[in-house]
C-alpha cells in the first residue's frame, strides 16, 4: 500500500512538472512572437506615416444610427396606458482634403438628424407620426495658400442650416479671409478678422446679418478601430454682442466588425438669436413685455447620439 502512494505521488509529481513545463514553453513562444508582431507593426505604422504625408487627397466618412422602438397595451401602472414610442438618431460625417507642398484644400461635412414618436392609441387626435427634433446640417469649405510650413494666407466659407422642418430659416453663411495654424498634422486652427455672417430667415427683425471675426477649428484623426472628429465654430459680431454664436460638436466611432460598431455624438451651441425666435413664438402675453435680447434666456442648446456606426471609407 506504502509502495502504491509513493508512486502515485511521483506519477503526479511528474505531470505536474510536465504541465508547468509545457506552460513555461508555450508562454516563451507567446513572447517571442508578440515581439515580431510588435516589430512589424511598428514597420507598418511607420509605412502609413509615409504614406500620409504624401500629397493629394485624403477622403473618409463615418456614421451612427441610433434608435429604440416600445409599445404599450394596458400598462395601466402610466397615464396613458395603450401607446407607443420610437427615437431614432442618425449622424453623418465626411472630409475630403486634399493637401499639397504649397497650398491646401479642405471640405467637410456634418449632418445630424432625429425623430420621435410617442402616439396615445386611446386618443385619436394624437399623431402616431415621426416628428423631427435634432435638425442640424453644416458644410464648409477652406483654401489656404501657404507662408510657412505652419501657417498659410487662407478664405472659409462654411454653411449652416437645418433640413427636416425649416430649410434656411434661419441659415448661416460665413464668409472670410485671414489666417490658418496646423500645429498638428490633423489639427486646423482658423483665424479670419474679417468675415461676414450672412443670416437667412423670414424673421428679419430677429436674425441680423454682421460682420465680424470667424474662429474655427477641427480635429479630425483615425487610429486603429477609433476614428473621431471634433470641430469648434465661432462668430463674434463686431456690430452686436448679441450677434455673436457658436457651435462645437464631436463624433467618436469604434468599429467592432468589419466597417460596423458602435458610435456617439453630442453638441453644444449657444445662439442667442434663435433662443429669442423660440421665446417670441412661445410668448402669449402683452406686446410690451414681449422678450428682447436684453432679457431672453439664452441658454446652452445641447444633443447626442448613441447606436451603431459604420464606417464608409
């Protein structure tokens, strides 16, 4: 019996040693080839260097489109028990920028878009129809001619409107001139003193046109399964402090599977021109106490968007 233990000990002394020695083994050859992995895509990353800082044109665009569908039948626990809602989201961005020794071109695209629903089956006034809410559409287009490897002579023009309820009302077009910094390769920071901020809207006593200085700048980058885009817009009016807006919005996209994964935006935006074209189409009251500029409550316009994403080039 004595002669059995000992020998059942030493079968298990053994496997157990052949167990740690396999593993030590196969973790040696784990390392070894992460380490010629590593190498290569280090001689990989340094290829798309080279091949980024060719001249010509870079095009690329992402999307999201995010959504939820419910529906309700005699869920008495809410005040309308019989109903149902939907939100969808969807966000669009493209550039094409073509970059060359002495000059460069470049044009983006931003389109963001939501619906909702909520329709009450036991009121058959309500609309079971898909309203729009987020309503943002943004185009613009920049030369610049270049003085040094930094900074270049350059002219902007950017649009902005929106496209599902009031087409051009208002709509924004900025025109300029003046100055472009890339500190990074895709990072674009510009500075125009001089440009005018076309406003477009059937109320003119509300939307005034002015001239002023434009700030705008973008980041725009793709690494690995990430791509991502944030973009600040301003105008200061030099007529009207109140003329004044801005606009910053950022888009992130994951790809998990192939050109499909997950994607979010958001915005924020003050416009103290559209906050009192909100608050006189809401106000009731007696004309003298209308709101004006000095007292409307401008405050920060704020959406996002979360869901799938794709990516198309």
């Amino acid at each position: 019996m004595k002669n059995k233990l000992i020998v059942s000990l030493a079968l298990m002394l053994t496997v157990s040693f052949g167990f740690a020695q396999t593993r030590e083994e196969l973790q040696a050859q784990k390392s070894e080839k992460q380490a010629i992995a590593d190498a290569e895509q280090k001689e990989a990353n340094a290829i798309q260097a080279k091949i980024d800082a060719l001249p010509g044109w870079r095009i690329g665009a992402f999307g999201v489109i995010g959504g939820s569908l419910s529906n309700f039948n005699n869920w008495y626990a809410q005040g309308a028990p019989n109903n149902s809602s939907g939100n969808i989201g969807i966000n669009f961005n493209a550039f094409a920028n073509k970059l060359e020794d002495s000059y460069f071109w470049r044009n983006s695209l931003t389109a963001n878009f939501a619906w909702v629903k909520l329709d009450n089956k036991d009121n058959p006034n309500d609309s079971n129809k898909f309203q729009p809410t987020t309503d943002v559409f943004d185009i613009s287009s920049l030369y610049g001619q270049k003085l040094t490897e930094k900074w270049a002579a350059s002219a902007l023009a950017e649009y902005r409107t929106t496209v599902l309820s009031n087409f051009n009302d208002p709509g924004y077009l900025d025109v300029g001139v003046g100055f472009t910094w890339t500190p990074l390769d895709n990072l674009i920071v510009v500075i125009h003193p001089l440009n005018y901020n076309f406003v477009f809207s059937d109320n003119s006593a509300v939307f005034e046109s002015s001239l002023g200085a434009k700030i705008l700048a973008d980041y725009t980058r793709q690494i690995g399964s990430i791509a991502f885009k944030s973009n600040l817009s301003a105008f200061l009016s030099y007529k009207k402090s109140y003329l004044s807006n801005w606009q910053w919005s950022n888009a992130f996209s994951y790809t998990l599977w192939k050109n499909i994964g997950v994607g979010f935006d958001f915005a924020l935006r003050s416009n103290k021109q559209e906050a009192l074209n909100y608050a006189l189409g809401q106000y009731t009251g007696p004309i003298a106490n209308e709101p004006t500029f000095g007292n409307v409550d401008n405050k920060l316009q704020t959406y996002y968007t979360l869901g799938l994403s794709y990516k198309f080039m």
